[in-house]
C-alpha cells in the first residue's frame, strides 16, 4: 500500500507557511553546522585530525608496579632514612631501610595519590585527557570572593588564556593610539599571543606553530640534522595550529583537538621534556608530548617546575644556566636553543629570593580553576584569564616592606609610593637579554650550523638593556609603558624621548663593532645603518612626526595621566624586520613574519618572509570579510585609520610596498622575577650621572638639581660603610 | 552712601588678602624642610612589637586644605625637629589638643572643654584610658570640621565614617589596642535592615554617641547602650535632628523659612531639610484631589437633578 502525502493545501494555510520556514532554516542551519569545520580549515588552512602519541603505552600490572617503586624512590628513601638515623650499624641501617621501603604502607603513603587511585581503577595506560575526565569532568573552583563554584573541567580548560592563547572580550591593560582601551568598548576583536606578531620570535603563532629544521653542525656537505622550532612548544594543545577555531563567533573547539590537550605539561612531576619535539604526520607538523604512565602517575598541582617547562624560556632565557627543561631538548629532532633571551629575568632559586624561600609560582599567582592570574599591570597585548585579580607585592609586603626600623627602612619605605620593588630589587638581567634583533640580516651559526637573526646588542644593564620609566599599569597597542611623572606636567614623553633614542656611548661602541664584524661593513655604513635605532624616529617623514605629535597630544598624554604612576624597570626591545608599508603608521607598520625552516636553512630573509605571508591565514587577513572582522580594528588601535587590503605580493608573485625597519619606539618589556634581596643603593639614583635621568622623568630643573644633590646622603652612605 | 561701602570693603579685602598670602607662604617654606621626607605617603615603618604600619607621612595636599593649614609643623612639634637625623628622644613628645584647644575665644564654639570631659566618659577611654587618645581619631593633619560646614550631608556621613572604619575594618589595630577581636560590623550589625544604605546615609555616632553634648558628641557608648531601636530616628521627633542634622537644620530654617521650618517640620520623612518641593508638590496633589472630589460631586448632584427631571 502506497500512502500519498499532498503537502500543498497544508501549506496554503498560514500555520503551514509558517512551519515550512522553520524547516527551511533549521535546515539551513544545519548543513551549516554540518559543513562549517571543513569550510573553516579550507578556509584558514588551520587542520584537525585525529592525533595519536606514541609515548602512551599499555603497561603491564608488573611494569605498573616497577614504574610506580621508581617514581616514589627518592621519598621513600627519604623518609626510610630519617627513621633509622640513630642506628649506628651501617649494614644493620641498610638491612631496615630496604625493608622499611617495601612495606604497603611505604609504597600507599606517597605524594602522588594517583599512582593508588590507578591502581584501584585498574588504569594502564595514559590516554591524555579522556583518562584524567574519567574522574574530572567537573571540579570546584574557589572564586576571589570566596564562592565555590562546580565546573566542567574541560571547558575550564579551553577558555583559559593557556588554551586559548588570546581573547574576545575586555580585561586588557592595553590601549590604542586611538586612546581606545582594547575591547572595552563596541564589537570585540580576538587578540592575544595568537595574533600578535613580535620582533622576539620574528613570526607568529600560524606561520611558526611546529617546523623541523635542516641544520648542519658538522658542516653543510654532512648529512642534515633535524632540529624542531615554533610556538607550539609552549601550547597546551597538541594540534597542527593554534587554536584558532577561539577567534570565530561561537569558537566550537573540535573534538580531536581537545584529546590532544597535554594536561601532564602542567600536572606531572616526572613530565620528561624530552618528548616535546616536532613529529610529522600524515597531516602534517605537530608536538609531540610525554604521555607515559611514568608522568600520569606523578601528577600533583602544578609546581614551579610545570610552569618553568615553558615559562623560564621568557624569563631566564633558554641559554639559562639554570633552565632545567631546556637540558632536556628532545629525544630526537632536539628543539633549536634561543640564543638571545626575552626578559632575562630568571625565576630559579639562584636568581630569585622568592624561589630560594620555596615560594611557588601559584603561592602569588593563585588561580581560580584553570584561570591563572597574571596581575593587573602589563604593557603587552596579552589576554588575561583574571584581569582583576592582583599579582602584586604589596599582597605579601605591604606598603611597609622594609622591616629592619633603621632610619634608612624608613625613608626606603617612603619611596614605596614613588618606585616600585622591582626598579631597586632588579638591579640588572641576565647579559644574554636581548635589546636590538636584527631579522633582516642574519649570521651563519656555525655551532648550530644554521643561520640565526643577529643580535647586535644584547645587555641586562641599567640604562642599556633596562629603561625607567612612570607607569600606571597600562600599555600602548605597541608595548610601550604608560604613565606620567605625578606633577602631571607635559615634560615626560617617552614616546618622543626616552624610547626613540639609544645614546649608551658604552654599547654604541659595541654595537658598532658587533655590525662591523658581522656584516661586514665598513665604519661609515655603520655609522649610517645605526642611525636607523640610534634615533628610530629619523625613520619618519616629517609630516609622520607631527602626525605622532597629534596623537600623543590628543590621545596618549591623557591615557598617561590616568591612576597612579610609579617608577618601573622596563626591558627595552628593537627589531629590524620586514613591513608591509601599506599600513603604516605614526607609531610603525605592520610587520612581517618569517617562515622558519627558510629562514635558518637559507639565510634569505627576503624569501623567508615571503614564504611565511603566502600562509592562506596571512593572505585571508587581506581580504573580506577578515578585513572587516578584525582587521580595521586592529588598525585603528595601531593609530591608522583602515587597514589597507593591498597584499604585499602582486599577482605575478612579486613583492610589493615592502621595506625592512626597526620599529619607530623601542618595546618595553615589564620585569618581575629574578628579585634580589639587596637592591640598588641612594647613590645609585641620586648622584648627577645616576640611572635615572630624572629631568626626563619630568621633574623640573630645580627638583632635578635636588633629587641629585640631596643634602642628606652622606649620613645613609658613610653609615653604611 | 553703597558705593563707599563696596569701595571700602574692597579696599579691605584687597589690603588684606596678600599680607595673609605671604604669611602662609612663609609658613609653607619653613615646612618644605619637613615635608621634603615626609609627604612621602609610605613613609612608615612597621611596629616591632606589633607589626602593624605606623605611617609618618604628612599629605601636604590634605594638610593645606585642612583646618590647620596655616600653622608651621614646629608650632606644635619640638624645634628640635629641624635636625636630620632626628634626636632619639624627640620620639616621646607629648602632644595635646586641648594645650592649644583650651582658652582661645574663637574656639569656644567648638565647646573643647566639653569635648574633654565627654571623652573621658566614653567608652575608648573607659575600656583604654590614656593608651587612646583624639589623635587616634583625628588626624591633626587633615582635620576638617565637616559637619558644620558641609553642603553635603552623604560627604560628611563618609568622613565621619571614615574616622571610625580606620579602627573598626582593620582588626589588627584594634586587637593591638584592646587585645580583643571585635566580630565583623556586618556581622554585628546584622539585625539592621538595609544595612548598608544605613551606612551611607547616617554617621556611626549617630546612634552610638549619647545627643546630649553642646558641640559633636563625643561619648561613644558601649554596644549595648547604642540606638537599636527604629522609631527613635524614624519618627516625629526623629533623634537625627539632634546629632547629624543638628547642624544643618539650623542653616536650612534660616534658608527656607517659616513655612517648611515650623509647618512641615515635625510632618512624614526623616532629614531635617523635608525636600521643599516634595512639601509644595504634596500639597498640590491634595489641593487638586480635594478640587477633583467636590467638581464629581458637585456635576453628580447636577446630574442626577436633571435626570429627576
């Protein structure tokens, strides 16, 4: 029997115009919904697949056992030790301590609760993710105001800056030059370390995410040696790209993408950084990660070793003597080592005396959740997962800090208002920091055997590689510090002073030397190229000066003068890389990023940068609807008022408006760790050739005149001796 | 006959301003030599017996605008201040309010004696004694008189407040003063509905001083003895005329006159002032009601005659 449906009078009928339209459009909406991850990776180029590790191994109940005696060895011996330190027979205290170290209740009563939890759930293996959301779909989180609150722990995960690595919404310290305060107001646009392109690593995270290198250390007629580089290193994902998914409406995160989630980098005490090197699949370049048993079953809350696994790579620097994670680079296609170092400012318990008191990272930084405050404070463009959540000294010392009640605490305690802990208590970086990066010229490295940016000046001096300068927590779109000297005068314009300007006649003089050496040029070309960082402002027409002068009068000067100011140590940062000069502006041009392996492997800037913008998400940032999505924004806050959509490569594959450039201010880094116990002296500041020029600080040629011949400085200095 | 009074006063303005100009300039560099270290607003140090933060700093700022602006720092401290570093038993100095507060005419509005004696019967100094003393309120530093002088009754409700919160948020002062910790003043103050419009809009004194002082009560009583009971403010005869709009009721009778300072006074809300338009527009709206209510009965009785026609 056939049965005959006659739609039509039905849809002649009001109800029945009505339900077809919803059909239609859920329809629609559905092979939307359906076809909208392939759309996306066409799209962008970003690519999901199925990621599988071959560190995660079955084990057997025997190999269980041995790896959970191993990892609890040193605690038991411990422990075991303590107990029979009265005996005096060596052999008789050998004979107990085994013994005692056998007992269940020795090997139950451990610190890594998982290894019995394990055991009990009968889990062999580590399958990333889905074994630790076996327990942990949901946790609770304390919130700053005391609540607790039940969350999916996944979901936790993936909306934190870690995952995410940027953000569509306000909670930036960062203002544009449009004196707008990034996503404050109107539509949000993603920003964060996903999209930002910086001098440092001289790409970002699309065009840099995992790459293997060819290099040759035994010279270029040896066989090539695989080495892996990019930004992925330092991601919590597993996949092929960052995140990206986070920066469309909605972000739906595909499934394969949230199992390749590496929980163990940050929870595991026996994470072996020897598993995070770059692997090629099918599909393409990806991180590998540690997923043994051996790291599952020594997971605890993070320490400061999960966080220095990716964190002392900005702080120390990878050339760190004490960077532990970077002893461990691979077990093969070993991670390229970074020669110069961000910040060079080293949380160990060497350099920092917060780190030699057992401090750890979270003791300051106390999370809610996954979300880990970073401080209110910061000059980058940076997403933050608590950004109101204070990370800041005073939470501990109070605004009294020094407490020994001598005359000279007091007084010290007096300038708590005026200058932060960090200017006295960083007395200098690490000297592999680094200030200028040249991209545009690289040097073979012969070691390494590769071609490496040259770092022609690298200093953790005051006044060199250090600047000081009034900040009020805030930032411009280009890292520059924000703030004002408190008298509130128009002196104080780092903008168009302290940060166009490098006039160290100590490292100018090494500069030079260092360019004449590696480039080969000689002392008038030198003379020529320094002047380009020695003043970068000379790279500026003058109609672009006083377009500058424009919008530092109607925009920055008021940004400057908001909250309270103090006197901050800054790490300052030049880079001479490529621009696409469709899109510059007053305060500097888009730059360009390099692709890695052609970089390192050919020393040819030029083409490496093409490569790295021939990228589908570099070209798509060209077109509708990119354009119109971010783009535009993103210029207005860079102090231009539309983004020119004219790719810098024609359609005969030539370049085209394509200039090489430092950027017109020099960047400023903030610096917080690496703290020492005895800081900078009076004399140090208040002498006339002291490390702060306070006449640009602001202050007036009298109050100059007194800051740096204070009458009272000789009973603080000849008491002290 | 005017104009010799507007140019004679005039003249006395102009000759006098910048005589009293220059004084305080002098005033204000003789304290430059102080305040170069202590208008640092940390300086401070932290007590070695209690930890807690004694500030030395003086907010030039807050103390040019306060009620001692025109003195000079050693007018009240010891000349021998003027030495750096200072001599170690200048530590002990003793100073008083009332060793100036006491026989000067123009302070006897203020009722200082008065104040004295209230002092000692409240309960800081019945719990304390000498260990607590006006400088443990008033900073004589920033002293405003406030209450007097404000335009602004929800201003002076936060200065004042702010006087007793320093003590009473911060328990490790109050535990190093009276050795006890007091609860939490939401949690005492608890039983109070809409607590914290409370605080916004009335003084702590207000109902936990006894009114029956000349000037600014100062006998704080104990907890027990405080106002708890609602119809004491909330009433006719609301005991806020007494403490926080004592003041304040007396400029605006003089401002608005007799009819809302006689009429309406003792009439419906709290606050001394009774908003003259919110009077006017009650009485309007009754005036028009009443005018409404006879018209319907006046056009209803014409009505229902012409129906009966």
């Amino acid at each position: 029997m056939k049965m005959k449906i006659n739609l039509k009078p039905f849809l002649k009928k009001w109800y029945g115009k009505i339900t077809a339209v919803i059909v239609g459009l859920a329809l629609i909406l559905f092979v939307g919904m359906m076809a909208m991850p392939s759309f996306f990776e066409w799209y962008t180029g970003v690519k999901n697949a199925p990621l599988t590790y071959n560190s995660s191994k079955k084990l057997t109940d025997e190999q269980f056992e041995e790896t959970a005696r191993k990892i609890t060895y040193n605690e038991r011996l411990e422990k075991a030790e303590e107990i029979t330190k009265d005996e005096k027979n060596d052999f008789t205290r050998s004979v107990k301590i085994q013994m005692l170290m056998n007992t269940p209740s020795f090997m139950r009563d451990t610190k890594f609760k998982h290894i019995e939890y394990f055991r009990k759930a009968g889990i062999k293996q580590y399958k990333g993710p889905e074994t630790c959301l076996e327990c942990h779909k949901t946790m609770k989180v304390h919130e700053a105001d005391g609540s607790i609150k039940k969350v999916n722990t996944l979901s936790d995960v993936i909306n934190s800056v870690h995952f995410e690595f940027q953000r569509m919404a306000p909670g930036f310290s960062t203002y544009g030059f449009n004196g707008k305060q990034v996503n404050a107001k109107g539509r949000p646009i993603p920003v964060g370390k996903i999209d930002r392109a910086c001098g440092i690593p001289g790409s970002f995270s699309w065009t840099g995410w995992a790459v293997l290198v060819k290099t040759y250390p035994n010279g270029k007629d040896k066989p090539a040696v695989m080495r892996s580089e990019g930004c992925g290193q330092c991601h919590i994902g597993g996949s092929y790209d960052p995140a990206t998914e986070k920066m469309m409406p909605g972000g739906v995160i595909p499934a394969e993408t949230k199992e390749g989630i590496d929980c163990l980098i940050c929870h595991s005490q026996n994470y072996d950084m020897n598993y995070k090197y770059v692997i090629k699949d099918k599909v393409g370049y990806r991180w590998n990660q540690d997923r043994t048993m051996e790291a599952a079953m020594s997971v605890t809350i993070p320490t400061n070793k999960n966080c220095l696994n990716c964190h002392q790579h900005n702080m120390g620097g990878d050339v760190y003597q004490y960077n532990v994670a970077a002893k461990s680079l691979g077990y093969k296609n070993q991670r390229i080592i970074h020669g110069g170092s961000k910040r060079g400012n080293p949380f160990s318990s060497e350099d920092d005396v917060h780190a030699a008191a057992g401090l750890q990272c979270l003791d300051c930084h106390v999370p809610e959740g996954h979300k880990i405050p970073r401080g209110v404070k910061g000059t980058d463009l940076v997403a933050n997962d608590l950004p109101n959540r204070k990370v800041d000294c005073e939470n501990c010392h109070t605004s009294a800090p020094h407490t020994k009640n001598k005359l000279e605490d007091v007084i010290l305690n007096g300038h708590v208002n005026r200058i932060a802990c960090e200017t006295c208590h960083i007395p200098s970086l690490q000297s592999s920091s680094v200030v200028l990066r040249d991209w545009v010229h690289p040097t073979w490295d012969k070691e390494d055997g590769m071609y490496v940016p040259t770092d022609i000046l690298r200093s953790g001096k005051p006044d060199v590689g250090i600047t000081y300068l009034w900040f009020n927590g805030n930032g411009t779109f280009l890292a520059n510090a924000m703030g004002n000297n408190p008298n509130h005068t128009d002196k104080y314009n780092p903008l168009m002073n302290q940060l166009v300007t490098l006039n160290d006649p100590e490292a100018l003089k090494e500069v030079k030397q260092n360019i004449m050496s590696d480039f080969g040029m000689t002392s008038q070309q030198a003379d020529n190229y320094m002047k380009t960082f020695t003043n970068t402002l000379s790279q500026l027409s003058p109609k672009m000066i006083e377009k500058r002068k424009e919008v530092i009068k109607t925009f920055i000067v008021k940004l400057e003068n908001m909250g309270q100011s103090k006197i901050y140590p800054f790490k300052l940062f030049n880079a001479y890389m490529y621009e696409d000069m469709s899109n510059q502006g007053p305060f500097g041009a888009m730059i360009l990023p390099f692709d890695y392996p052609t970089y390192y492997e050919t020393g040819n800037s030029l083409a490496s940068m093409k490569k790295a913008i021939e990228n589908p998400i570099v070209k798509r940032m060209y077109q509708f609807p990119f354009k119109e999505y971010m783009m535009d924004d993103f210029m207005h806050y860079f102090g231009v008022s539309t983004w020119s959509d004219v790719y810098p490569i024609d359609s005969k594959g030539n370049l085209r408006n394509i200039e090489p450039h430092w950027m017109r201010q020099y960047g400023t880094l903030m610096i917080n760790h690496g703290i020492k116990k005895d800081g900078l002296s009076c004399e140090n500041c208040h002498s006339p050739n002291g490390i702060l020029d306070f006449a640009k600080l602001g202050y007036s040629p009298q109050r100059v005149k007194d800051l740096t011949h204070l009458k009272d400085l000789k009973y603080f200095t000849s008491n002290k001796k | 006959m005017k104009f010799l009074i507007t140019a004679l006063s005039l003249f006395i303005l102009v000759s006098v301003k910048p005589a009293a100009k220059q004084n305080s300039l002098s005033t204000k560099d003789e304290n430059q030599n102080c305040l170069r270290c202590h208008s640092m607003a940390t300086l401070s140090y932290r007590d070695t017996t209690t930890g807690i933060i004694k500030s030395l700093a003086v907010s030039p700022k807050e103390f040019y605008n306060s009620n001692h602006k025109d003195l000079a720092c050693i007018d009240c401290h010891s000349k021998d201040f003027q030495t750096f570093p200072h001599n170690a038993k200048l530590k002990n100095e003793n100073l008083y309010c009332l060793n100036c507060h006491k026989d000067e005419p123009k302070f006897k509005q203020f009722h200082f004696q008065s104040i004295e004696k209230e002092f000692k019967q409240s309960v800081h100094y019945k719990k304390l004694g000498n260990k607590f003393t006006c400088f443990d309120c008033h900073d004589p530093h920033s002293f405003e008189i406030h209450a007097r002088v404000s335009k602004d009754i929800k201003e002076t409700v936060l200065y004042d407040n702010m006087i007793c919160l320093n003590c009473h948020e911060n328990n490790s002062k109050i535990k190093y003063l009276s050795g006890v910790i007091l609860p939490s003043l939401t949690t005492s103050h608890s039983w109070l509905p809409h607590m914290d419009l409370h605080w916004k809009s009335v003084r702590c004194i207000d109902c936990h001083t006894s009114p029956n002082a000349p000037g600014v009560s100062h006998i704080i009583l104990p907890k027990d003895k405080a106002v708890k009971n609602c119809v004491e403010c909330h009433s006719r005869n609301s005991l806020l005329l007494q403490t926080l709009y004592k003041f304040e009721s007396k400029q605006s009778r003089n401002k608005e006159g007799f009819l809302n300072a006689v009429i309406l006074n003792n009439s419906y809300v709290i606050g001394a002032t009774r908003n003259y338009y919110l009077n006017l527009l009650s009485f309007i709206i009754f005036g028009l009601t009443l005018i409404a209510l006879s018209v319907h009965g006046i056009l209803r009785t014409i009505a229902k005659k012409r129906k009966l026609k």
